[in-house]
C-alpha cells in the first residue's frame, strides 16, 4: 500500500489523462505498459534489491553492500533528490489543500464561470496564501512518518489508498452520466496509430518513470522495511497496476466533465486549478450542493493522492538520519521539515515576489521540477541499475528478487533486463533531456 501511495500523485491526476488523450487513447496506454514492464518494473526490482539486501537507507545500503566512496556519494544522492523533490511538490500540495478549503466553503458555486478560473492566479501571485497553504502541507507530510513506519506510514496507506479508489469510482461514475461525456472516454481510451511518434514514446517512457517514484531513493527506503518473505516481482507489479488502474479512474472521472462543459483539455496546474474550478463554478449554477459536494471530494482526492507521495518522499531523509546520525524519528522528522521549508520557500514564492525570477527562463517551481525528474531521478535511476547489474554479485541480486531465496526463470529474465537494457534506455533517455 505505501509503495501503492507513492506512485499514486499528482502525475497521474494532471499528467496521465491529458498525455494518453493526446498521444492516441489506447495506444498510448499499450506504450506506457510496454514502457512499464521493460524499464520501470525492472528499475524499481533493482532499487528494491539494494534496500532489502542493504537493510538500511540509502547510504546505509550502500554501505552494507561494499559500495566505495563513489557508491556511497551516490546513496547521499538518493537522500537529496527526495527531499529536493518535497520541496517543491509540498507547494503543489499547499494548493490543493487551498482549492480543497474554497471547495468546501462553495467558492467556485459563489463565482461566475467566467472568474473562477482566474482565482489561482490570485493566489499563487500572493505572498502570505501559497506560504501557508505550503507550511500546512509539510506539516501534514512530516506528522504522519513522525510516529512510525508501521504506526505512521503504514497505517496512513492502509485507509489512505482503498478510500483514494472509493471516492474516484464515485467521481468517475457521476462525471460519465453528464450529457455529452462519451466524448471524453473517446479522447481517453480510442487507439489513433497516426499519434504513434518518437516523441509519443518518450512522454510515455518518463511518465512511466515518474509514476513509480523511481531514482528518488524511495524504493531503496522503503524495501529495507520489507520482510524478506516478501515476493518482489510480484510487489512491483502490485504498484504499477494499481497506480495504472488509479490513471485511468483519474482521465473517466475529469476528460468526461472538461468535454461536458465544451472547454479544451489541459495538462498541468491549468487542467486542476482553472479548467475544473471553471466547470465547478458552471455546474452551481443549476446544482450548487452537487457542485460543492463533486468539487470537495474532488480536490479532497487531489489532495490525499500527493500527500501519499509526499510522505515517502520525507521518509527518505528521515530514515537517513535516524540510521546515520542517531537522532530520534521526531527530531529527524523536525529537521526534515526546517530544511524542506527553507527550500520550498523559494517555489512558493516563484509566482509572487519572485515572479520575475527565471531559470533557464522558467519560473523557479517549473525549474526545479525540470531538474529534478530529467536529471536527479534519471541520474540515480542509472546507477542503481548500474550497481546492481555490475556491482553486486549476480546470485545475490537473483535471490533477492525472489522470496525467501527461492528464484525463478522470472528473476533470471529481470536480472538479464536491470544488467543490459535499463542502462542502455535510461542513459539514452538522459542524454536526451540533455540536448532538449
Ligand atoms: N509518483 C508520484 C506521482 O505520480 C510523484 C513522485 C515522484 C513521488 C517521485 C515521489 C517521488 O505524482
């Protein structure tokens, strides 16, 4: 389930449902599978592999599995990239709490259509909002690991994933009875092999890449906990399908109400934070106590869908301090958040008072996220795979795949996957962000 929460976020919420209208329907999904069972599933197999066979965080890993020097900068690597990532993706998460409070007091039911959408503008340009709404985010990220990975983690995903499933079958099934909504379905799920392009491809290799947390030091975190009964192929594919399945929920419940309305379909902020609070503020205008009730449960969802990702990625860190410096998980969870905060401040602003900061001529939330998922992830994504296949002795890797030791002619064929095609795709993948 938490491996579950943190693949399951704000990606496939603003990102999957537009990419697949766009990169032909159903194919696009059929890529996107392929793309998942030969690069993603294998990668998070070898991230998984260092965790339970290290036993520790990232460094710890590293350690106990007689990486060098150079190894052991790369696990201090999967500690930043993480809490690098929370800085920025707690902002994100800020706003959604935000829209979940304007939801909740009928905000959008309170507007004309026409100004609904130009509310998020407002808010993000402020100071003061986006500081708070981020600030309470965090809060709420570090108080659930702050008790426990069984207590804390464990018992949050528990309620947290079915409850996600609940409420978007629910949302899905309202969205798809609105007059005029077949059109979205269509837009989702229809094959077009004229999108088929290398572009297409690429889109869905990374959004592949991004859904399953990969190169973030999560997967290393969190199979350290994992007992070594624990069959790992078949946990990998527990979390792909599911955040694949939560995707598709995702593009039923919104592309059917954006074609509803007549409006276009956006990716992003846009799609979330002005094209729905749009429809919303159009649909009070005949059903107010509907509008307010689909838009609480819907920014709800949002809201708990990057809080799950957001805990994993602050686990990272604590786990590393606790492990490494011996602090205890409250005062380690304390420093997560003082250093996250000071960071995130930055992103928090990058629409206010740091408005007119440009890097590499964009805003600084939209360029940290940049480098981020094309370099940090991809980076740490490359040599854990390289470790595993180069470094580590095979026996050990093949064993550990399986349960118990026990292996199969699917751990050989994973192995075969993590040693010769995953660095090949991920450096060719690399050098591509590089040169675009
Ligand atoms: N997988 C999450 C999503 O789809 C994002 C994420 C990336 C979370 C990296 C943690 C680490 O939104």
């Amino acid at each position: 389930m938490a491996f579950a929460g943190s693949a399951i976020g704000l990606g496939n919420i603003w990102r999957f449902p537009y990419m697949t209208g766009e990169g032909g329907g159903a194919l696009f999904v059929l890529v996107f599978a392929a793309a998942t069972l030969l690069l993603s599933l294998p990668i998070f197999y070898a991230e998984s592999v260092i965790g339970r066979r290290g036993g520790a965080n990232c460094l710890g890993s590293m350690r106990n599995l007689g990486g060098g020097r150079f190894w052991k900068v790369f696990g201090l690597l999967c500690v930043f990239t993480p809490m690098f990532i929370l800085s920025y993706y707690s902002v994100v998460g800020g706003w959604s709490l935000e829209y979940l409070f304007k939801a909740l007091g009928g905000a959008f039911a309170s507007v004309q259509p026409s100004e609904a959408g130009g509310m998020f503008s407002q808010y993000v340009q402020g100071v003061a909002a986006p500081i708070v709404t981020f600030t309470a985010f965090l809060a709420f990220t570090c108080l659930i690991p702050a008790s426990g990975v069984k207590s804390g983690i464990e018992k949050f995903s528990k309620i947290s994933i079915p409850a996600l499933f609940v409420i978007i079958l629910v949302l899905a099934a309202y969205t798809l009875t609105l007059p005029g909504a077949f059109a979205g379905v269509e837009y989702l799920l229809r094959p077009d092999f004229s999108k088929f392009s290398v572009g297409m491809v690429a889109d869905a290799v990374g959004q592949s890449f991004f859904s399953l947390s990969l190169g973030t030091g999560i997967i290393i975190t969190y199979s350290s906990y994992v007992d070594k009964g624990e069959n790992l192929v078949v946990s990998g594919v527990g979390t792909a399908l599911a955040a694949l399945v939560f995707s598709l929920l995702a593009g039923l419940t919104i592309l059917p109400a954006v074609f509803a309305a007549g409006t276009e379909p956006g990716a992003g902020p846009g799609l979330i934070f002005e094209t729905l609070p749009f429809i919303f503020s159009t649909m009070a205008q005949d059903a107010p106590v509907l509008s307010v009730v689909v838009s609480t449960l819907f920014f709800l969802t949002v809201l708990v869908a990057a809080l799950t990702s957001s805990v994993s990625l602050v686990e990272v860190g604590i786990a590393y301090m606790v492990e490494e410096w011996g602090l205890s998980r409250g005062k380690a969870t304390l420093l997560c958040f003082a250093l996250t905060w000071v960071v995130g401040l930055l992103s928090a602003l990058s629409f206010g008072l740091l408005g007119d900061v440009r890097i590499l001529g964009e805003p600084v939330l939209d360029a940290f996220d940049r480098f981020s998922s094309n370099i940090l992830m991809t980076v740490c994504a490359l040599l854990g795979v390289v470790f595993v296949g180069f470094v580590m002795p095979r026996d050990d890797v093949i064993s550990e795949l399986g349960s118990h030791g026990k292996t199969g002619v699917c751990s050989r064929a994973v192995y075969f996957l993590i040693k010769w095609l995953c660095p090949a795709l991920i450096l060719a993948i690399l050098i591509a962000n590089f040169v675009s």
